[in-house]
C-alpha cells in the first residue's frame, strides 16, 4: 500500500536528507580510516616478525645473553727438581652491566665501596655510562669477598673467576722468572718469553642471565678451556737461594750500587742460578722502579777488565804464538803516544806469572802477535758482540768494533778488558771453553735430558793448559787465592775495571769482577760475580768478588753432592789486602 505524506510531513523530509547524507559519509570516513589502520598494523606486524627477526632477536639477546671467557689455568713454573716457582691461584672479579642496571641506591654503593676498598663515587663513575654492557669493577679479589659483594644483591652486579700469578721464591729469582699484568700476560722474563706455552687458550660459554647476573640455562656448546704446560727452568732454587744470599750480603757490605751472580753448569751449559741486587717482589711491586726490575746480568754492558786476560792469551798458545814456558819483558812500552804498564811492575814474566800478576804489558804483547783480524775472529767466535739468544727478553749483544777500524793500541787494550763491552751471562758462556775441552756451550734457561751442542773455539791442547793455569792462579801467589773453597780446588780471574764516564776513565767508580769454575780439577760449576761500585773502601775484584764466588760455588757443590778434592783441613788465603794487578 502506497504510504501518502502531508505537505507538512515532505517539507521536514526535505529538510533532514542532507544531514543524513552528511553523516553517512562520515561513518564511510571513519570506516576507510581504521581499516587502514588496521592494515598498517598487520603490515608492521609482518615487517617485525618477518623483516626484522634477526634484528630484534639480536637486540634481546644483547641483553640477556653473555659469552662468558672460561680463562685457561696459566702453566706452572717449577726448578729442574719441580719445585714450584710460578702458580695460578683462583680469584674473583667483580664486573657489571652498566646497560641492564637501575640506578644503585647510595646506601648500597656505600657497602659496595666498603667492601672493594673504593670510594662511592669511583663506583658511580664506573656504573654511569648506560650504554655499557661490561665494565670491570674490580679484579682478583678475595672469593670470600666476592661472595660478599654478590649478597648485596645488587642487580647487573656479577662475578667471575680468574687465576692470579703467585711467586713462592719472590724477590729471590724474581730476575728469572719475571711477572705477569692484571690481564694474566707475561710481562718479564720467562713470563713473557714462554708466553704462549704458558698461557693455554681460554674457553667459552655462551648463557642466558637474569638481570642479578644468575645464569639461566647455556644456549650453546661449552668450549673448555686448554691449560698452559708445566714449564721446568734449569734453575736449582737451592742454588738460586745461595747466589742471591751472597749477592745481596756483598752490595750492602761493600755499600754498592747493585751486583749479579750467575751459576752455569760447567758441562752442560744450563742455567742453574742468576741473581741480581737490587731486586724486586713479583707479588707485590708497589714501590717497584726501574732499576730494581734490571736483570743486570743480561741486560748490563761493562768492560770486563782483567777477566778478559785468560781469553786473549789463550789466542796466542793456540796459534803458537807462545808457549806456556814463553818468558815475556814486561816493563812499560809505548804504543804510540800510549804507555803500556802494570800497578805491580814486573822485569819479566812467564805465562803463568802474566796470569798471577794480572800483567798489561804480558798480555798485550801477547795479543799483538795475532792480527787484527784474526784477534776479532777469535772474540767473536765467543760471542762478543753478539746476543746470547738465551730466550731471555732483552738481552744484550755487547759491542765489539769491526777490526778493520782498529789502532793498535785498541788490539792491545781489548786483550786486557777495555774497548769491549760484554754482559756478565756472556762472559761466563765464554769461561766454558775451559771446562768443555775447548769448546763454548750454549746457554741454557730451561732443562735439557740431553745437552745442545757447543761450538768448538780451542784446541782440547790449548784449553787444558789455560784450564791448569786458571787452576794454578788459586794457589799461594795468585790472584784467586780469595776464592778458594774448603775441601775444593778452584780455578779462577779476578778483575777491576775502572767505569768509563763521557770519553773518561774515573778514577773512584769500579766494577769488581771474578770469573771462576770449581772444582778445579773436574769443573761441575762456573760462577761469574759482578759488583758494581763499591764504595765502602774495597773495590778489587779479588778481594770482594772472589768471597762471593766462594761461597756461591761452595754452598753449591754441597747442595750438589759434588766429593771434595782436597782435604777438609786445607786453608782459605783470604786476598786481605788489595791486589793491584787485578787490573
């Protein structure tokens, strides 16, 4: 049925139709503007969870997920009898993440700070940067400490274990044995050389953790670290214990600037002591400087003075240049504008009285028989001028001048210790031609089941009868008398070099030197002493140096077992008054 409107009714029909239009559109608006909406949401949804999942992930993780460094357990370092001189005690560090933590309450850095021995606001410093998400907070503490720490319950705050470098010998072979840095890495000495026989390698777990550093669950293979290897010295620690003793008892007697001592064995070449005064305390080195970390006796250059003479006059036996019944005129002679002469002027002297008497004008013209050339050959050949190649960081070549630059009156002062510099474990390597038959030995730092091969410089002929001269030079009238051992025969040099300053030789700064082997007839040990300006009124080498080589050597042959060679009742000849002729 047809519905019918007034006029009335279609006049306010009229007047509603556009609002009615008006607001159909707006709801077709709204409706267009939400499913767009909707769309961008879907959109970024997929663009998230698709696009980005690496991403996203990564960033979660970053956040909770830690590789943890399982560090390796650095190898142990013992003597040639296992004596343990280097070991790794397990610590704690303290470690946070500034990124993961709220701001730490006062009250709590207080305790945090107490405990760590740190001021609050050190810690504050260290915890401000947010963006962090590892910051050391302290290392290598007490465990019980940081056990301590964690029950503070500081969120971010964590632990983890690490090893710290023990030394049981100290300040006694700190020399040797070097140190390690907070890191664990070898600083000095065998530390640093062997250091990656040592270290081992570190190992690696990758973990869940909550926000107070707990670990959840691991999200991968654990990587076990691999250890550092047992590393044995040729060092004997009684022996190490010895020199040092004796060292540090002459340089504090003597009122020196420091001293070494070095102990080779006599057949084999290995280092079995070196030891220098001043020394240091690897386990704590506060107040340490830099001339107490010197291993002098490998790094230090010097002019070994008379204790050069041995070598050079066995040149001229070698060579046939004299004989050990050669009788030499030694009064004062000219090279030059140079005078050649001796403190305890002689007429004249035999191979053995040059030795004795420590004689300049013997052993010069001894040496100016050989050329040039042939006079460098021969140094060389000990190794002068030359590194050691011991392994020892640092060590010192020496200098030795190209012998076509040389003055004859050069020739003749190197023959007796002057115009060629040499450290101490040098000087003593170059001793072993006389307790090896001739030939040098290399040395050895760490023990050997079978000893390297030498390189031959004398004949077996030549070093025998320099071996018995240095032997008779222990006797009544020689200059090692100060040397001798109770019960043991010796062979032995002493030296005085004076200390060159500028272009000048100073007439009150001495170097004290002895360079000896014993037993005298069958050498087990050489031992060189080097006692750096002595000031208390002694500085001849036979009379200060000389003690210390008998003490170090004798203490060392009892350690040893080694059977005396002459009678328990023979008699020490202490050098009670200065001997000139060391120089």
């Amino acid at each position: 049925m047809r519905t019918s409107y007034s006029a009335h009714q279609r006049e306010r029909l009229a007047d509603a139709s556009p609002a009615l239009k008006m607001t159909a559109g707006r709801v077709r608006f709204v409706l267009l503007m939400l499913g767009m909406l909707f769309l961008a949401l879907i959109g970024r949804a997929i663009y998230l969870q698709v696009v980005q999942q690496d991403f996203l992930q990564g960033q979660g993780e970053a956040r909770f997920r830690r590789a943890m460094t399982l560090e390796a357990n650095r190898g142990v370092i013992t003597d040639r009898n296992g004596e343990p001189l280097a070991i790794s005690s397990p610590v704690q560090t303290i470690w946070a993440s500034p990124a993961d933590m709220e701001p730490v309450p006062p009250a709590k850095l207080r305790d945090l700070g107490k405990l760590l021995d740190m001021a609050p606001e050190e810690l504050a410093t260290k915890l401000s940067d947010r963006k962090k998400e590892f910051v050391y907070i302290k290392r290598q503490i007490n465990p019980e400490v940081a056990d301590k720490v964690i029950a503070l319950g500081i969120p971010g705050i964590a632990k983890q274990q690490e090893y710290r470098r023990f030394y049981p010998a100290g300040e006694i072979i700190s020399h040797i044995i070097g140190f390690t840095g907070v890191d664990g890495k070898g600083q000095e000495g065998v530390e640093l050389a062997r250091e990656k026989m040592l270290s081992g390698k570190d190992g690696r777990r990758v973990v869940i953790k909550d926000r107070r550093g707990h670990i959840i669950e691991d999200v991968a293979a654990i990587e076990p670290p691999r250890d550092g290897q047992t590393l044995a010295l040729a060092v004997d620690h009684r022996i190490q214990y010895l020199a040092y003793r004796e060292i540090k008892a002459a340089v504090e007697e003597n009122k020196a600037k420091a001293g070494s001592v070095v102990v080779l064995d006599a057949k084999t070449g290995e280092l079995l002591a070196l030891a220098n005064y001043p020394s240091f305390n690897p386990n704590n080195r506060v107040g340490t400087t830099p001339e107490m970390l010197r291993n002098r006796a490998v790094i230090d250059l010097f002019e070994p003075g008379s204790t050069m003479k041995p070598l050079s006059i066995s040149l001229a036996l070698e060579h046939g240049k004299a004989n050990v019944n050669t009788v030499l005129d030694t009064h004062s002679y000219m090279i030059g504008p140079a005078t050649i002469r001796d403190v305890s002027a002689q007429p004249s002297l035999n191979i053995l009285g040059i030795i004795q008497k420590s004689s300049n004008v013997g052993t010069s013209k001894l040496a100016l028989l050989s050329s040039p050339q042939d006079f460098w050959t021969y140094y060389d050949s000990l190794g002068f001028g030359r590194a050691p190649n011991t392994g020892f960081p640092g060590e010192a070549a020496g200098r030795l001048r190209d012998w076509k630059n040389w003055r004859p009156i050069e020739q003749a002062t190197m023959s007796f210790g002057y115009g060629v510099s040499v450290s101490l474990l040098q000087m003593a390597r170059a001793y072993t031609i006389f307790t090896n038959d001739g030939v040098m030995l290399p040395i050895s730092l760490y023990k050997t089941s079978t000893p390297m091969p030498g390189k031959r410089v004398l004949s077996e002929k030549t070093a025998h009868e320099m071996h018995d001269l240095l032997v008779a030079n222990s006797e009544p009238g020689g200059g090692a008398v100060g040397g001798r051992i109770i019960g043991y025969s010796i062979g032995g040099k002493s030296g005085t070099a004076r200390k060159l300053e500028g272009r000048t030789y100073v007439a009150n700064k001495h170097r004290a030197l002895f360079m000896g082997f014993a037993p005298g007839k069958n050498p087990k040990l050489i031992v060189a002493v080097m006692i750096d300006e002595p000031t208390a009124g002694k500085y001849y080498g036979g009379a200060i140096s000389a003690p210390v080589f008998s003490q170090v050597a004798g203490g060392a042959l009892r350690v040893l077992n080694v059977q005396p060679d002459e009678p328990s009742n023979n008699s020490l000849l202490p050098d009670s008054t200065p001997v000139p002729a060391d120089f």
